[in-house]
C-alpha cells in the first residue's frame, strides 16, 4: 500500500482543514477520523480529501469505548459500533470480546469503512497499556480476524501504546513479536502521551525502534508525529501523519474526551521546522526571513486556510525531499537538515532578544536538539540547564 522508497506525509484532517485542500497539492494520503466522515455536515470534507488524496484511511476511534468519555460526546455515540448505542453506560472489557462478539465488531467497523470509500481497513484497536495486558491478546486477535475477513481488501493494524509502557526494550520486543503475527498489510503506531516537543531522546528513540519492530513484518507509519514523522522515514517507516497545524501529540484526554478544543491560531515556518502562535511567527519570520520559505504576506495577515495550506505543501515537500535519499542516507541528511533549522531558530531567538520584542524561548525548538541527536547529530542539551 505505501513503500518507504517513496515515503508520505499524511494530513490528520479537521472540519477547519476544507478550504486548504481545495488549494493544495495533491496529496499521497490523508486520514479522517470515523466521527468526522460520517458526518452529513461534514461531508463536503470527506469527499475533497477523497478527491484529493490518493489514498483515504479511516480512523474507527475504537479505543474511546475503553473509556467513559464518549458517553457525552454524541458522534462518538452514532457510531454503528459503539457500544453506548445499546446501553449508555458500556465500556469495552478485553472479557467481553467473545468470538461473535469481535465478529460483530469487526463487520460494523469494516463495513463503515467500505461505505466511506477508504482505501483500507482499519482494524478496531484498543490502547494496550502494558505488554502484560489482557488487551494486547484481544487486539492482536482482532487484528487476525479483520485480515480474514477483509478478503483483498488492504487492512491496517493501529498499534495504540502508552508512551511509558515502551520505554523498556523486553515492551518493545513483545509488541513487535506479538504484532508481527497479525498478518498486517501496514501498521499505524499510535504513542499516547508523546509530545515531541518536551520528549527526550530515549523516548524518541524508543519510538523509532518500536516502529523498526514493527516494519520488519509490514510498512509502518507513525501517527500524530510532528518533526519526528521525518525520523521515522529516516528509521525506515513509510510515512507519518501529523496534523496540519494541529493532532501533532495524542495526549490520553483525546480517548477521554475526543478531539476537543483544537485551536489552530498557528503557522508552520518550513525553514525553521517550528510551527509558532501566528504573531509570533510573523515576528520570527520578519527578523529571520529565511525561516518563512514563502514570507509574503506575513502570517499574521494570512487567512486560516492559506496557513493551513502552506503548512500541507511544506510537510508534503520536507517528505518528499527526504525520499530523495537512499535510506542509507536520510539520518545524515536530516540530521543536516535539522542543525540547519536550529541554526535560523537560534538568530531568530538573539535578534527578537536584542529587538526587545517578541521572544522565542528555547522551549520552542528544543525539540530539533533532541531530533538531531537521534539521527546521529551534536547531543542535545538539557532543557532547563545552563544554556537555557
């Protein structure tokens, strides 16, 4: 379905994402969430992003049911396969996923999904919060199962994990081999509680080893990944998929209470690899022109949707210079790339400094030390230490 010799950025798109991809390049893949497809509101959105993307993966949400939030949230409720349509108040148990059960399951996902005219089944997934969870089983075997029942169909297995429970190699070791029997055509990693603006280097490197795991058996692809969906290319994965300006961390409250209270008042500055509240990036942008590839007219005066699209090309065109490289190269050339960013965000913090007006904390792009360190680059320092 997707091949790492010409990796993808995926846009995770959001009702405000419209106008952008009416105006944007065209796009290899994108990904809706289920409540957002089936929408009758939002059916404008599912059918330019079918138009647009050569391929459409749907997210079912499956594991919101394993939590109480979704009792209030009535898109999540209308869901053919969510268990509050029968009785308000059910949360999915790994003991309650009989072998007819999962059948029911798996035929309601799958069947929803044909109906939106994705590319691929997703199997329903669960967040496994420990490899000695009873729901790691019940996952791997629903997996199985939608392979068996999907025919020719691709079908893709959302390895959904807590950052916290990989950063143990034996975790990492019994995901990957558990999850390599699920006879997977690609795999979706989900990290919950990852923000890769404040993840170490371990963390990030788990992450990455984890989705090398998983690739020896099927493509990979790293979700809601910002900068760190270019180091998962650079691993070996297949694509990322991150949000347009938003959906580049899945904090556990996105199970608990949905996709709630996104705000994309930001931009994205290619040069610099940041994405910035917009008066701050136009404040960036104007001492350090060279963060902006495209600095006209600043961000401030850029309507939502041309953000939104500038920052769809310039994710799309980072992907695609990346897969310009050998894999054997793309450490290396990325971590070029990210010394480069750090370099621009580095002047732009001296020259907001010494202009007494906006300032750019380090916080902001420490990320880029940390990426750059995983590929192979300069150590990152601490955050919080001397130099900060």
């Amino acid at each position: 379905m997707f091949d790492r010799n010409e990796p993808v950025f995926a846009p995770l798109l959001l009702p405000s994402d419209e106008g952008a991809l009416e105006t944007c390049g065209p796009l290899q893949a994108a990904i809706l969430s289920a409540t957002v497809a089936v929408s009758d509101r939002l059916d404008p959105l599912r059918r330019m992003a079918r138009l647009r993307a050569a391929k459409l993966i749907i997210d079912p949400r499956t594991a919101v049911f394993q939590f109480e939030g979704y009792m209030s949230m009535e898109d999540m409720r209308a869901l053919p396969y969510s268990p509050g349509q029968a009785t308000l108040g059910t949360l999915w148990h790994p003991n309650q996923f009989s072998r007819d059960r999962r059948q029911q399951v798996i035929q309601a996902v799958a069947a929803l999904q044909v109906h939106l005219e994705a590319d691929a089944i997703v199997a329903p997934y669960f967040l496994i919060p420990a490899p000695d969870h009873e729901w790691l089983e019940v996952a791997v075997d629903v997996a199985q199962e939608t392979r068996r029942h999907a025919g020719e169909r691709p079908v893709a297995v959302n390895v959904c994990v807590d950052i916290d429970s990989i950063l143990v190699e034996s975790a990492r070791s019994t995901y990957g081999d558990a999850f390599g029997e699920s006879s997977a055509d690609l795999f979706l990693l989900t990290v919950v509680n990852l923000d890769e603006r404040e993840a170490t280097p371990d963390e990030a490197r788990a992450v990455l080893d984890l989705l090398a795991r998983l690739s020896q058996t099927a493509p990979a692809m790293l979700l809601y990944a910002g900068r760190l969906g270019l180091s998962a290319i650079a691993a070996g994965a297949v694509g990322y998929a991150g949000g347009t300006l938003e959906l580049e961390a899945h904090p556990r409250s996105y199970l608990r209470e949905g996709l709630v209270n996104l705000r994309a008042n930001a931009h994205y500055l290619p040069g610099a690899m940041v994405r910035l509240p917009v008066r701050q990036a136009a404040a960036v942008a104007a001492c350090v022109p060279t963060t902006d590839a495209a600095n006209t007219p600043l961000a401030t005066r850029l309507v939502q949707r041309e953000r939104v699209r500038r920052a769809l090309d310039a994710k799309t065109a980072e992907t695609r210079w990346l897969g310009g490289y050998a894999e054997s190269e793309r450490e290396s050339a990325l971590s070029h790339r990210f010394e480069g960013a750090l370099v621009l965000c580095q002047q732009a913090r001296s020259e907001l400094e010494q202009a007494d007006g906006e300032q750019l904390a380090r916080s902001a792009f420490h990320y880029l030390e940390v990426l750059r360190e995983v590929a192979g680059g300069e150590k990152a320092e601490l955050l919080g230490g001397p130099a900060f």
